[in-house]
C-alpha cells in the first residue's frame, strides 16, 4: 500500500506543495454545490435513507392506495424477499457501501496530498444519490396522502 502512495505521489509531479490551481476550483465547486462540513453530508445522506425507508413504508402500508407499488428493482427484491424488514436491511447496507466508498476515495485524496480533491470527490459522489433520494422521499410522501383509486368504482 505504501508503495502505491509512492507512486501516486510521483504521478502526481513529486512536489505536492506546489499550488494547484485545479485543485483550489474544485473544491470552490464543491463549496457551492455542500456549503457545509463534510460530516453535515454524511449525517444527511444516512437520514435520507432512513426517511427514503420510512416515507416507503407509509406509501405502500399506510396509504389507501393500492395501487403504488416499489419501482426500485433491488427495494421490490427486498420486499418480496424479506418484507419491510427486508427492505430496511437493503437500504440501511446501500447507504452503507456508498458512504463507504466515498469516505474511502476521500481518504485516499488526502493521504496522497491533495485535500481539496478529497472533499470534491466526496461532495461529487454524494450530492447525486442526496437529490434522487429527496425526489423519492417527496414522491413517497404526495402519494401517501394522494388518493389513486379509479373514480367509479
């Protein structure tokens, strides 16, 4: 492992204290896109999934519509296979994988020297799966209260 730091280090032009202007921008990127810590991020995307499993569980249990159904092919495989709790496990490992891999590809940024491109990469891998999820749990949320049940009869 350490010789592929090495190796990284000398890819990446030996002198890692030089300023990088690349680097300065995109972590301006990133600032604009999460203005906020990085751990404000990663708190974030967990109670998405934990809202995106609730919000779920109301329109398919609580709802009077019967007929919503998960459109998500590894959340449906869930249901049928395990049911809510199933599903709980799914969406509770998947935030897990991906926030393991972005926090991986941060720490590999910053052991190699280049922080700023730690929490772009970060922000980067991120912010996608936060506003898909916010769509979902919107979604979930005006059909548990929207009535979808045929006008006559």
């Amino acid at each position: 492992m350490h010789w592929l730091m090495e190796r990284a280090r000398v890819v990446a032009g030996g002198d890692l204290g030089k300023d990088r202007p690349c680097e300065q921008y995109c972590e301006a990127v990133s600032r604009s896109l999460w203005p906020w810590a990085e751990s404000k991020l990663l708190a974030f995307v967990c109670l998405l999934a934990l809202l995106d499993y609730v919000s779920t569980y109301a329109v398919l249990e609580l709802s009077m519509n019967r007929y919503v159904y998960e459109s998500g092919p590894l959340a449906s495989w869930a249901l049928e296979m395990g049911g809510f709790a199933g599903l709980f496990l799914v969406d509770m490992l998947s935030a897990s994988i991906l926030l393991l891999i972005a926090v991986s590809i941060r720490h590999l940024h910053r052991r190699v020297g280049f922080r700023n491109f730690g929490r772009t990469a970060l922000v980067f891998f991120l912010v996608p799966y936060v506003v898909v999820t916010m769509a979902a749990v919107f979604n979930n949320i005006v059909l548990t209260f929207l009535d979808l049940s045929p006008p006559f009869g």
